[in-house]
C-alpha cells in the first residue's frame, strides 16, 4: 500500500469537512482505498489528511490533478499543502 499524506491550512475547517467528505467517490474513482481527515489541536485550520492508494502511479496522478486542485479551492484551502508520498513497512497494531 501507498499512503499520501497532505498538510496544510483551511479557511474554515468546519466549512471544508464536509467538501472533503462529499470527495469519497472521485477519490475511489481515482484508484484511492481511504482516506481520513484530521484537524489540528492547537490550531483549528491545520488539516492534515491521510489517503491509502493500491500503487503510486494512481496517489501520484490524482495528487497532482486538476480536478483536486479545483476541489481545495470549493474547500476553502489555503495554498498548496504539503504532500508526502510513503510505503508501509511495518504494522505494530
């Protein structure tokens, strides 16, 4: 499995979860398996949100869309987050 992680700022995090939520099906017609979203503690506007991809080819491509980008502005995003693109190698729990 291939898990992206992307970071960044919101407008309005209570604004921009339930765009986020309405993005299920494109990310699953984009090759994704899930996807989790996560709020900062200290700071309500922090987003952070973790997606679980077959392969990298599909992660890469769909991170990189324009329909993405497109979906960040309807969500009130701010700039570009930060995107990491990782392997799992080990599951302790």
């Amino acid at each position: 499995m291939v898990y992206v992680i992307s970071i960044g700022k919101v407008k309005n995090y209570d604004e921009w979860l339930p765009t986020f939520a309405e993005d299920g099906p494109l990310l699953k017609a984009n090759g994704g398996v899930s996807a989790r979203a996560l709020q900062g503690l200290d700071d309500p506007n922090l987003i952070v949100v973790i997606s679980e991809w077959e392969n990298m080819n599909d992660a890469k491509k769909f991170a990189e869309s324009d329909e993405l980008r497109a979906r960040m502005q309807v969500g009130g995003v701010i700039g570009k987050p930060e995107i990491y693109f990782l392997e799992e190698k080990l599951v302790l729990f």
